[in-house]
C-alpha cells in the first residue's frame, strides 16, 4: 500500500529507518516490481523472489 504513492511512502520509510526499523523490499522481481523503486525508496535490504532468478538462470545459458 506504501508504495502506491512515492512522496508519502518513501517519508515514512525514512522515519522508520531513523528510528532503527530495518525496511526490505520484499519479493522483488515478481508482481509490479520495478527499478523505481530502488531508485526511488529508501531501503536496508532487497529480497530477490526466486521465481525471478529462475527464471533469468534458466534463459542465460
């Protein structure tokens, strides 16, 4: 729900990064994931769907 909105989302992201709270992008890869987001959201760690690394591993060699 935080995301659908950058300006709102990405300021109560960074208060609870302030306060400590450790924020993931979660699933990343599947869905409506985009490069934006990390552009655009502050973040401590990205999690990787598995899905996706599948998927792209499969189709490299």
């Amino acid at each position: 729900m935080l995301i659908s909105k950058y300006g709102p989302a990405s300021s109560i992201l960074n208060s609870l990064l302030q306060l400590g709270v450790t924020v993931a992008l979660d699933d990343f890869g599947t869905g409506f994931s985009s490069l934006t987001y990390l552009l655009k959201l502050p973040y401590t760690r990205i999690k990787i769907d598995q899905s996706f690394i599948r998927e792209h591993a499969d189709t490299a060699g």
